[in-house]
C-alpha cells in the first residue's frame, strides 16, 4: 500500500493516570474514526514529564497503560505507537519507553529513549531526566505488512546519526513522541523536525502533548507531521487535538531520485 493515513494526538497530559488512560483511549479512537491505519501518542502520556514522578508512574510490562494500548491497537485494529512512559525492569531501573503494538494488539517492540535530556539552560528549562531514569542504547525499527518506521523519544531527534541509522535499516518513516517545552520548541522544534526528515528524505512524526497551563513542565504542543521534501503534511498549535494526514510513501523514492543524497554520503571521509 502506498498510501497511510496517520493520526497524532495531541493530548493534555494530567496528574491522574485513570483519567491519561482514558484520554488516550478517546483519541486513539478519535483517529480510527478519522480513517488512520497509525497513530501516535506523546511522550510520558500517562504521567507529568516531572523527573521525581516517574518512579510513581511507573509499570513493568504488561502494565495498566500497556495493557490498555494492546486493547485499543486491536479494538481500533490499527499500529499504535505509544508515546512513551516510565517502564520499570525487573533490576528496579526506569526507561522512558515507547511501547509499539500492531493491529491485532499484539508488541511489536519497545524504544527506551537513548538520550537522557539532562540539561541546564540559563533563564530557561533545567532538566535531569538521568535523576530517576536510565538510557537504552539501541536503535529502533519496526515493520509491520504496510511500513516500516523508526522510533526515538523526543531528545533522541538531536541526534541525526541516530535518525540515520535507523533510516539505513530501511525506515521510511521516523516517529518521535516528545515533550519540548517552550525554552527549546519556539527555537528548534519545527528546525529539527523538518530537518531530520529532509536529511534522511523520510516521513516525520512529531508528536507532542498539549500544553496544560497548570503543569509545572509546560508542553510546546505543535506536533507534525512533514514529509521527504520538509514540508509541513499537517501541524497543531499548542492545544488538545487529533491531527490527521495521508502520507503517499511513493513519494520517498521520487525525492531520493531527484536529489540522490543518501547514494552521495561519503562515509569515506566522514572520520575525526
Ligand atoms: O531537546 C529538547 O529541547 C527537548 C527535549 C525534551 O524535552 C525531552 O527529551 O523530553
């Protein structure tokens, strides 16, 4: 098929993780309504991006919050990716997890964000996700009959080896579920969203909650999706929302064939 439509939500993350199942449900719902054979949550949908909270949230597999992703996969009979949230391992460690289940519910694989967002911004966002989390250290990518996509969790788009990598094992499609802020989303979301997939001459999904004026970390919102040539398929601004768009993956190859970038990469030279 060449055609897929996807949906993100672009949902207003709360402190009761009931009422963040609930929501996601609703919207994942909202975007089989639509007709999408995809859809994305945002990062930690089910808890505050708080770094001290997410021991509190956190869920080994099989959890409430997967449990309820692999019922609404099926139920919807669509891929969910499943923003992300604080998985907890047997040793006790937390991951920041994006749990992807296919259209029967059943796990088709789990990125644990590889790049902690450990940072400290004059006048702006302090941040130490390392406090209570620990990094994955691989890269992510799924196939399903249709697709096959890559995951990172939000800090991981930085990274544009990373988005590389995974475009080298045959992703045409790169899904971030992520959580800017308003420090960092008015200066570089929408410039490293569109410049990933012009690099890589894929699909980009960026999908971020909404912001929630009460929260103390406030959501930049703004997800999107862009496509091989970075331009802008749909976009929301900072409220909740379901945002839709039908990606024509036929258009990877004609871009490629045009502006053959990735035959023109010299790994020869590319060493320090
Ligand atoms: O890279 C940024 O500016 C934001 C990253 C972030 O909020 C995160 O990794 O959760």
């Amino acid at each position: 098929m060449s055609s897929i439509k996807v949906g993100i939500c672009q949902m207003a993350v709360q402190d009761d993780k009931q009422d963040n199942l609930d929501r996601a449900e609703d919207m994942l719902r909202q975007a089989k309504q639509a007709g999408c054979s995809l859809a994305v949550l945002p990062e930690m949908f089910n808890c505050p991006y708080t770094a001290e909270l997410f021991p509190q949230y956190a869920e080994e597999y099989s959890g409430e919050t997967t449990k309820m992703l692999s019922a609404a996969a099926s139920k919807y009979a669509m891929t969910v990716v499943g923003g992300s949230i604080p998985e907890r391992d047997a040793a006790g460690r937390i991951y920041n997890t994006s749990f992807v289940f296919n259209s029967q519910g059943k796990l088709l694989a789990r990125h644990r964000k590889a790049h902690l967002f450990d940072v400290d911004i004059a006048g702006g966002t302090v941040f130490q996700e390392s406090k209570t989390l620990t990094a994955g250290d691989k890269t992510t990518v799924v196939s399903t009959p249709d697709l096959t996509f890559g995951v990172g969790v939000c800090y991981d788009i930085r990274f544009s080896q990373f988005a590389r990598c995974m475009t080298l094992q045959g992703a045409k499609l790169l899904i971030y579920p992520a959580a800017f802020g308003w420090t960092t989303g008015p200066a570089h979301w929408e410039l490293l969203l569109r410049s990933r997939a012009v690099d890589n001459q894929v699909f980009l999904i960026g999908a971020a909650p909404a912001k929630n004026p009460n929260a103390e970390y406030k959501a930049y919102g703004h997800s999107m999706l862009i496509d091989p040539w970075g331009r802008i398929l749909a976009a929301a601004d900072e409220h909740e929302t379901v945002i839709t768009a039908e990606m024509d993956l036929s258009l990877i190859d004609k871009v490629r064939a045009e502006l053959p970038i990735l035959k023109h990469w010299r790994e020869d030279i590319y060493t320090s």
